[in-house]
C-alpha cells in the first residue's frame, strides 16, 4: 500500500531529525538488532524526508554487523561533543568491568546530557552498574528476571514487555524490540506512522508500553486449562518457597486427586514433580547467568539444603552444579535427553528424582 499525496504531506514536519546511537557489545543478539535497525529505516523511507540518523558502534569485533544499514559505522564511540537523541544498548550481561572505558565515558557523558537512554535484553547489566537505572522501573526477559533480582535487589523489575520513563527506557528483547521501536516512531512522528511501519513490516504491535510479557507457560506448554494455567504459575512464583501441593490445589479450586489427574493428562508428570523440575531449570539460569553461590542458588529455588539440591541436580542433569557452573556452558548445551522444553515433558520421568511426597 502507497501513502496517498494528502498522506505524506500530513507525515511532513518542522521538526529536526533525530540520531539514534547504537552501540553493540560482544553478545548482540543480531535479530534485535535488525529488527530495531529495520524499524527506524521503514519509518525513513516512509517520510518525505528522513528522519532518524542511525549511528552504530560496534564492540563486537566479529564482522558480523558490518552490513548494517545504517548512516555511520564506528569501530568506538564518537567524540563525545557528537549529540545523540537515543542511545540503544544490545549486548549480553557483561559487568561494566568488562566494558571498554571509553564506552563507559561516553555513556556516562550522555546519561548526563538529553539523551534518552536504553537497554535491550541483557544490556541492563553494564547500565545498571553504572547507576543509570536508579529508581526507574525496567523491563528484563523472563528467563534473566531472577538472576538479576538477586544481583541488584534495589532494581525495579517488571514484567512489562518494555518500559520507557524519563530519559531511560528498557526491553525484555525479542520480538518486543519492534514494539520498543514503533512506540518511540509514534512518540516523534504520530501514531499513523507506527501504524504504517508495523503494517510494512506485517506486525500486529502494541504500543501499551505496561503490556505484560507472555508467561512461559503459556507459549512454551500451550496450557489451555485455565486451572491447569494457574497452578503452574502459582509454582513460578513460589520458587523460593514451594507451596505444598494441597495449598495449589485449594487456591485453584480442586482436589488433590484432580490436580494430579490434570497435570497426568496435559503434562504427563506429577504437581510435584513439575515443581521440582521447574525450580531444578531455574537453578541452571542461575548457575550458568549468574555469580551467586551455589548454596544460596539452592535456597533461592527452595532445595532444604545444598546438598539436597547437588544430589537432585546431578540425578536430573547428569552433571554437579559445581561442575555446570565451571563449564558455563550454553544453556540448551544439555544431555540430548533435556534438550527439550518443558513443553516437552514426557521426558522428564516422575520417579527421575525421589519418591513423590505431598510437600515438593
């Protein structure tokens, strides 16, 4: 579909165009990437004039992003005196330690400046160390959210797909990234251009900034049981202190006996079992995403104690947690058996790690 004359001409504006910074940390997840980058240059080619400058700064060092398309490429951050609009962080969770000082000068320059600046994904990590989220709300991916709880417990974490608030703004990351993008478009430009952009792009968007992140229980295991909805996600969020199995089935409003028929039918396990292996898959992100000790990684997932959890590890991940975390391997780096989500659960055996007790 073509923007009618009438159409563009009411695109037209007096405003200055704005330049977005992009800077990519070892890690960047290349999709976000092109998603963001796609986004903005839609919204581009849609105007009579473009509007967004798009600056990119690779720290990848790997080539893989030199095809962008964008305005300027750098290999380091531009003299600070360069004026940026946004500012946009990818990257996994490196600590600021692990950042190039000179990036560390130039965001901290322009955290003090007019600059909007945000994190998509995991890149909250080195802007967190640098104190840019204090007190503002942020919006992390589901899979990171307990790990970074327990690194910065001042943090406010949300559950929110992205949250903009001030001069800062965060993104749980994947198909969100678009969502972040489309709102800023809709914020500079109105909100016919995002519409028009997202209709380009053949995406049904949101710009309702508080819409909540899908539970992995409802995309990964498709529950359509709203009985059976709740009770997983009353587990999710009662890892620390598992709720007795008669407790879950009280507050969803069924007998023990069709608990366990319910999670038979659907997930061919056990309440408790799935429990277990929940908080077990927890542990792992933990172990593997985090610096926590093991012992309080164990009561963190609710294990009696560390030894407990070791033994209940081992039996379900064929490895200790000492050694998985000594070989920080990649998340889905696992036995072929538990490579599988937990959508998936036929492979996870009720007996594979103790005899089932009412109390997970």
């Amino acid at each position: 579909m073509l923007l009618s004359e009438n159409e563009g001409n009411r695109l037209k504006t007096s405003l200055s165009e704005k330049t977005v910074g992009i800077l990519l940390l070892p890690d960047s997840p290349a999709v976000e990437v092109h998603l963001m980058v796609d986004c903005f240059n839609r919204a581009n080619e849609t105007r009579a004039e473009p509007y967004y400058d798009l600056v990119v700064i690779d720290r990848t060092e790997d080539g893989t992003f030199s095809g962008l398309d964008v305005h300027k490429y750098h290999s380091s951050p531009p003299d600070q005196a360069v004026p940026f609009d946004y500012i946009v962080v990818f990257g996994g969770q490196r600590r600021v330690g692990n950042l190039n000082p000179s990036d560390v000068k130039w965001l901290l320059y322009h955290g003090r400046k007019e600059a909007i600046i945000g994190a998509i994904g995991n890149s909250v990590v080195p802007l967190a160390d640098l104190g840019l989220f204090t007190n503002t709300p942020i919006a992390v991916h589901w899979l990171s959210e307990l790990s970074l709880r327990e690194t910065y417990p001042k943090l406010k974490i949300t559950g929110d797909l992205f949250v903009h608030s001030g001069r800062r703004f965060t993104c749980c990351g994947g198909m969100a990234t678009l969502d972040v993008s489309l709102y800023f478009i809709a914020q500079d430009c109105g909100d016919y251009l995002a519409s028009y952009v997202a209709d380009i792009l053949v995406y049904s968007h949101s710009q309702n900034a508080a819409r909540q992140q899908r539970s992995s229980s409802d995309y990964h295991l498709s529950i359509s049981d709203q009985r059976l909805l709740k009770a997983v996600k009353l587990m999710q969020r009662n890892l620390e202190n598992p709720l007795d199995v008669n407790d879950i089935a009280d507050q969803v409003g069924l007998g023990i006996r069709n608990l366990q028929r319910l999670f038979k039918r659907h997930l061919d396990t056990s309440p408790v079992s799935y429990y277990k292996h929940l908080r077990l898959w927890n542990a792992r992100r933990l172990l593997l995403d985090s610096s926590i000790r093991i012992s309080e990684i164990a009561l963190t997932c609710g294990f009696i104690s560390s030894s407990h959890f070791t033994s209940c590890y081992k039996q379900y991940f064929s490895v200790t947690p000492s050694r998985e975390r000594r070989s920080r391997s990649s998340f889905h780096s696992v036995h072929p058996k538990h490579r599988e989500s937990m959508r998936m659960s036929k492979s996870m055996a009720a007996d594979a790690l103790e005899p089932e007790k009412e109390h997970a």
